[in-house]
C-alpha cells in the first residue's frame, strides 16, 4: 500500500511517501526551489518521491495532508516513527504551543493540551526578530547566542511574554548592524527562560502519564539546549526526537497515520523507522561523471575504498572539504551526506568556515562528528546522540585538542556515529582518527549564506566554486581548486 503524506502551507512543506508502513522517501520543497522554508503546496517534492520510489500517481492508495490536523500529525510523527512501543509524546509548536499526547502501539490520542497564549515558541520567534534575525528559520541564532550572555531580562520576559520586546530598553537591533552584550543577554535570557517552562511542562506531562519513554517534536524540539535540559532532568529514561522536528516532519506525521489506521505496529528493536534521516535524492556515479564531463569540470575518478582515507588525509593537512555523498538529509541538520568537513583540532578554522565558507555572523559554534566508541573520552555523554540534538559538555582535557568545536560556555552539539549509520561517513573520520589518533572533524551542512542545503551534484559544483572550500568529493569523483 502506498501512502503519500504531504506538509504544506506552512513554513518548511514537505512529501513523504510510506509503503506498508515503511518510510521509503522523504523530501523537502526547499531543497528544489531553492527558496529557504518554502511554504507553497510542494510539487516538486512529491514529484521527486513518485520518480525516485518508482510509483505512478494512479498507484497511490491514499493521500493525506497537513492542512486539516497539524496538531495530531505532529504527534505521529513524534512516535511512529520512534523505536518505543509506548511513550508520552510532548510536541512543543511555534504557535499552537505544547501539546501532549500518548503513544501505545499503533495508537496516539491526546492526553491534554497545554498551550500557552502566545506559546513559548512565538515568544521565541517575536524575539528572534527583536534581535534582529529573521523570525521564522534563525531561532538557532539566538539559541547560540546565548552561551554569550546573562540572564538579566527574565523577569520582563516572563511577564510580558510577547510584548516583551516593547518594555526591553533598547530598540529592536537592525539586520547586519553590530551585536552588543546587551543582545546576548536578552539572547541567554530568553534561553532561560523557554527552558525552565519546558521543564515544568514536561514534569507536568510526566506526573499524568508515568513513561518510561518521552517523544518529542515541533519547531522547539530543535533546541538543543531544551531537550539537554529535559535529559538532565531525568524523569524519562528513554528519549527519542524526531531529527525533522519542524514542519518538514509532519509529512511523516500525516502518512504514518494513514497506514496505522488500520494496520498493526511492531516496535521495540532499539532503532527507529527514520533510516538515519537519510530519505533524500541521491545521484548515481554516471550522472556526477556526465555532469562532470559535460562542462568540462577536471577531476580525479576514485575507488571508494580510497574515498575515506584520501578525503581524512585531505582535512588533517587543514583543507576544508565539500562532501556529496548518498541521500540528502531530511530535516535541518547536516548528519553526513550533504556536509562541509573540516579539522577540529584547528582553531583558526571556526573563523575560516564562519566568515569565508559559510559567511554568517563570526559567533556562531560548528557541530562535531565523533565516533561513537569514542564519544565518552571527549564528551561527558552516556548516550547517541546521531541527529545533533542535544548538547553534551567537552571534557576538561579534551577541549584544547578539539577548540574548534567548543562553544564558549565548554559545550557541543555532539553526533555520535555508528559504521551502521553510514558506513562511508564512518570510514572517513575513523581514518581521520587513525591518521591524527583524533576521533572527531567538524560537521556543517553544505550550504553557504542563506541557501538551502545543496540538493544535486550541480548545486555542490556552484557552492563549492563560490565559497573557500578547497575540495569537492561527489561521490568517487574529487575535484579540486
């Protein structure tokens, strides 16, 4: 049975194609518009899903879509897809605010809803934009901005919520104009205080319904900050979050809830149904060497044997790789196959990848990618972590090895990796760590400005041709400036 989900009119569309409830494909319209969150109906996305999984639009069985029920698609799509046979599902919106919920088998029913008016969320937005990012897509702006600032504006945030930026003393900061100390404050205490109102919220949730196990999505449940909270806070010894936490993810939402309808649900294997987030297009070896070719791109055609250990070469020697590989990532972050890859041990290279590659504000801190089997010695962690969504603390003597990938408050937002995640990304920064005996590189979406990640090996070609990186792996093929 195929079941196509669609996410539309709203910030991030998406399609998701499930078959007998199997999430085969993934995609969002962004990624072939080009247009950062785009919300019209996505055309493209769904065109791409039936092309790829080889489904002709007179064989799908059922098609749902996000314009009816958004809050209960984000429910399921904070559960089906998660390894939990039971759980409590909180949903942490921009508009709707939180929402509970229940999981049991193919089940999901809503316990209570516990908005607040305006929801955290759109606090969270309306001050994004006080600080002047954009309101909707630079909430993690503000979120890494905090680690610079003190708390002094919680008490105005707290009373006046979404009229806070009217009692703040200074005006709304203007696009690109300079940010001072005063801006990170209001940063960090906006950050403080969405945090300790989520905590609340969750010990509220967990005194109704007594889990184990906690499934979070919605906009919010990006914060990584939030969700290390929630984990330190203990009340749930499971947690699992969908990686397409926002809008995107609802697509999932609306098709798994089509087919668990009427069909049973087999959970607990320890792994979720999210293939990685790796549900994106990929793009064959003949189709990068044509492209290759035809515009007369001079290259070097590799084994992929060879990828890995030239590739770890490459960035122990301080190049900054661009890294096309597989499928393209569903959900914002960068987990490997649409990456930029540089040394961690360098530190030079957080200013380099900020201002001449990714040309954002200099504050902003780059993801490390560690292997799993070594995650503990670095980072004071005790569980995976392979969607980049909760932080974890460098440890003392490891911070001055890796500084490129310390914050300045002594966090990561850390990604563990297992050969089982992706063999290839795997191999690559194993033999990073058997060439510098370090087990971690600087992972950040391949993308430059505020474009989209890349989609198509011709898309990697003009970012890479435009930025300073210095080495391009499609696939086998490596090109270099």
């Amino acid at each position: 049975m195929n079941i196509l989900g669609i996410s539309c009119f709203n910030n991030n569309s998406s399609a998701c194609l499930v078959r007998d409830g199997k999430i085969i494909v993934a995609a969002q319209e962004e990624r072939f518009s080009r247009k950062k969150y785009d919300s019209r109906f996505p055309l493209r996305a769904i065109k791409w899903c039936l092309d790829y999984s080889g489904v002709k639009l007179n064989s799908i069985n059922r098609v749902t879509c996000s314009a009816f029920d958004h809050q209960n698609y984000f429910l399921a799509s904070a559960f089906y897809p998660s390894s939990f046979s039971e759980a409590a599902i909180l949903v942490n919106t921009t508009h709707a605010g939180f929402i509970f919920g229940k999981g049991e088998g193919n089940k999901i029913r809503k316990i209570k809803s516990k908005a607040y008016k305006p929801s955290l969320g759109l606090v969270y937005s309306e001050l994004t934009r006080y600080l002047g990012f954009k309101k909707y897509g630079d909430e993690f702006k503000v979120m890494g901005l905090a680690a610079y600032g003190k708390p002094f504006y919680k008490d105005i945030i707290l009373k006046y919520k979404e009229r806070a930026p009217h009692f703040l003393k200074n005006p709304p900061r203007l696009p690109n104009s300079k940010i001072s100390q005063f801006h990170m404050d209001v940063a960090a205490s906006l950050q403080d205080v969405v945090e300790e109102e989520t905590l609340r919220t969750v010990e509220a949730l967990y005194q109704s319904n007594k889990s184990d196990n906690l499934c979070l999505s919605g906009e919010m449940s990006l914060n990584c900050l939030i969700n290390t909270r929630i984990l330190k806070q203990g009340l749930f010894k499971n947690i699992w979050i969908q990686p397409a936490g926002d809008n995107a993810g609802i697509a999932i939402g609306c098709a798994l809830s089509a087919w668990y309808k009427n069909n049973k649900r087999n959970a607990g294997s320890g792994r979720d149904a999210m293939s990685g987030s790796l549900l994106g297009p990929a793009y064959s070896d003949q189709y990068i060497e044509n492209f290759l070719k035809r515009n007369g791109i001079a290259h070097k055609g590799l084994l992929y044997v060879d990828v890995p250990k030239i590739a770890a070469d490459l960035i122990a020697q301080g190049k900054i790789i661009g890294w096309f590989q597989g499928r393209l990532e569903f959900g914002p972050r960068a987990l490997g196959d649409r990456s930029i890859l540089g040394d961690s041990r360098d530190l030079s290279m957080h200013k380099k990848l900020n201002l001449d590659v990714k040309r954002r504000e200099p504050f902003r801190p780059f993801a490390p990618t560690v292997l799993w089997e070594k995650a503990g010695e670095y980072f004071e962690l005790e569980r995976e972590s392979p969607y980049m969504l909760f932080t974890s603390q460098v440890r003392a003597g490891k911070k001055d090895e890796i500084p490129a990938v310390v914050h300045v408050d002594g966090s990561s937002r850390v990604q563990t990796l297992k050969k089982e995640d992706n063999p290839l990304y795997y191999d690559l920064v194993n033999e990073f760590y058997k060439k510098t005996g370090c087990p971690v590189i600087i992972n950040t979406s391949f993308n430059t400005g505020h474009e989209p990640m890349v989609l198509s090996p011709e898309g990697a070609y003009r970012c890479f041709k435009s930025s300073a990186i210095d080495c391009l792996f499609l696939g086998r093929f490596l090109i270099e400036k």
